[in-house]
C-alpha cells in the first residue's frame, strides 16, 4: 500500500462516517456528545490530506507563505487532540457539571497551545521549505523550536489522556456494547502506536539539541503514525456507525441466520417466491428473514410437544439459568425437536390449539436454536419427553 493511500484511509474513513452521521448530528445537535462527535469529524476528516506532502506543498505555494502548512497542520492536531478528550469525556459520563468543567478546561488549554503555535511561526523564521521533517530540521530555530515543542507536548498530552482514558472505560464497558467496547480497543490500540510515534520524534528533536542527527528516528516512526490515524478513526466511526439503525438491522439479520436457515423449509412458497435483489437494503432483508421465520413457526405449530418444552425448561433451570432465558431455551428445543419430528414425517397430532410460541425475540430464540446444549439435545430426539 502506498504512502499517500495509507495518509488519505484515515481522513477517508471519517469523511465516511460524517456522511452517515450527518442527519442523527444535525438532529441532535442540543446534546453535547454529537457536537462533540461532529467536531472532532469536521476537524479529523481533512487532517491527513493537508498533512500529505503534496499538499502541503501546494498550500505553502497557494499562500505564498513559506511553511505556511507548519502551524495549519500542527494547530488542527492539537485541535483534534483536545476534541478526542472532549468527545471521551462526554461518552464517559458521570455527573454534569464535572463533565462541563473537564470540558471547558480541555477546550481552553488545547485552544491556547493553538493560538501559540500560530504566535510562535508569525513571530518566527522558517525560509527554507520542509515537506517533511521541519521538527527535525527547525528544532533549533528561535520561536519555530518553541512551536515545535508546544505541538509535541500538546498531542502528547493528548494522546496520553486519550489513551489511559479509554483503556480505563474499555476495562468497565457493558461486554454488551460491542461497538462502543470495539471502538475503544482500537482508540487505545492507536493510541499506543501514536505514542510510540511521538518517542520517534522526541528522540530525533532532543537529538537535534544534543548536535546529533537522528532523523532516522522520525522516518521510521511515520508508518506508527498512519496506523495510530487509522486506528484512532475507526474507533471513533465504530460506535457511531455501530450505534446507527442500519447497523442494528444488520446485526439482527445476522443473529437471525440460524433459525431462518432450519425454517425457511417449512415456511411454504412464500419464502421462495418473494424476490430479494442483491441491492435489497438491509432493512427489507431483515423484515423477509423474519417473516419466513414466523411463517415457518406457524407450520411447525401441530409438531409442537409442550412435554418438550417443560423438561428443557426444567433442564435450564437446572443449569442456573434465569426465568426469561430458560424460557427462550425451552421454547429453542420445542422448536428444534418439532423440526425433527415434522422432517420424519411423524406427526403426532393431539393438540386441537396448536401450541403457540411466546419467547421474546426472535433473534433471542435463533441464538438459543444454534447454541444451547438442551436445543441440541431436543434436536437429535434425547430430551425426554420426545
């Protein structure tokens, strides 16, 4: 993969998300974490396309200002370093006015090391244009070192809170929030590459003070930096997209794939007849997926044996598990052993009311249907009752 594709996937990654986001954000633009999430995408997303080289060439030509690309790129980290504190700080929680505070501290701080960096290059002398190591290069230049060291300990800052924060709310995390506890590993993971990165730097720019040249040091820690920007990005897109309807339906359709698959037979030729184009959203997929399920459900109905179902319930409790999943168990092997019955042609007859299933959702039950060890059993006929 190319150097310039491994800078613009990150900025293309948050673009992505920002097109997605954009309704929910401009809804709910009263609630601080979606202005805080919009932020720090607007910011991001043309981060790493002004930070390419051929950008920053053709900024610096655009303007007529050597190095003018300097302090825009140094200033809009720092911007983006304070907005992922900010935006942690709001998906952390906890009471109101502590979070306002945090915030507006994180605001203030990170808002005045960029209005530094700007002071600092105006008051400064950078003629000679560096597309690529002016830290390096400038590191012992009036003001331009002082800039220099202002970003570095900004987005260090940065990246530390960002790092030790999530690491500390990916520990606590709901194991139920997937997407939240997905985006939170990979914040924390590019939050490590970022700062191993940022040593490559440290050591190069303090080599400079020392007469030593080791801008090796730098070159070599550009490819941590692209992997900490992706990182960084995508775990910030996770739970928003993670978070989205589309997702949801998504997943669900997923989670239902197991029970659809050992029903669609009996569902009849509804389930064969009702065309689905490869470009079907996933919302009309997930509303076919189920009505098959229920339709096949409905016709396994004169298979199902309650006796089935009392000694699987039986069984979970047994187990220790609660009443709700218990029943979603049962409800399991009564389903899968009417299957079984219904395939062998057995039906037993000698329920006027066919017995109705009442387990809660469906992606519930499909779950129990491929998972549970009394379903399995039901299954191959060694639950008694059978």
């Amino acid at each position: 993969m190319s150097e310039e594709v491994l800078r613009y996937l990150p900025g293309s990654v948050m673009i992505l998300a920002l097109l997605i986001k954009a309704p929910t954000l401009r809804r709910g633009w009263d609630q601080p974490l979606n202005r805080a999430a919009c932020a720090l995408l607007v910011v991001g997303a043309p981060l790493t396309f002004l930070a390419s080289p051929s950008t920053i060439s053709t900024v610096n030509r655009l303007t007529g200002v050597v190095n003018f690309s300097a302090p825009l790129v140094f200033g809009l980290i720092t911007v983006f370093s304070g907005a992922c504190v900010v935006l942690v700080l709001q998906w952390g929680g906890g009471p109101p006015a502590a979070v306002r505070r945090a915030t507006r501290l994180t605001v203030a701080v990170f808002g005045s090391v960029t209005v530094a960096i700007v002071v600092l290059f105006v008051i400064g002398d950078a003629p000679v244009e560096r597309l690529r190591d002016l830290d390096t290069y400038y590191a012992t230049t009036p003001w331009i070192r002082e800039m220099i060291v202002c970003f570095l300990l900004a987005h260090t800052a940065g990246s530390s809170a960002l790092t030790v924060l999530c690491g500390k709310w990916l520990w606590r995390a709901d194991r139920s929030l997937r997407p939240l506890r997905t985006g939170l590993a990979l914040i924390v993971f590019g939050g490590l590459l970022d700062l191993a990165y940022l040593a490559g730097k440290w050591a190069s720019v303090t080599a400079r003070w020392a007469g030593r040249d080791w801008v090796v040091a730098a070159d070599l820690s550009l490819g941590l930096a692209y992997g900490a920007a992706l990182m960084i990005g995508a775990g910030f897109v996770a739970p928003l997209v993670g978070g989205s309807a589309a997702w949801q339906d998504f997943g669900r359709y997923r989670r239902l794939r197991p029970l659809w698959k050992a029903l669609r037979g009996c569902a009849g030729a509804r389930a064969r007849t009702v065309p689905l184009a490869w470009w079907s959203p996933v919302g009309i997929r997930l509303v076919h997926r189920e009505s098959v399920i229920d339709d096949g459900i409905l016709a396994l109905a004169p298979w199902f044996d309650p006796a089935v179902r009392d000694t699987a319930y039986e069984v979970a409790r047994g187990q220790g598990l609660g009443e709700d999943r218990a029943a979603v168990v049962a409800d399991a092997a009564m389903l899968a052993a009417a299957c079984r019955r219904r395939a062998g042609a057995a039906s037993e007859g000698g329920h006027p009311e066919p017995y109705r299933l009442d387990s809660g959702p469906l992606d519930s039950l499909a779950r129990e249907f491929s998972a549970s060890p009394i379903v399995a059993a039901a299954r191959e006929g060694a639950t008694a009752g059978t």
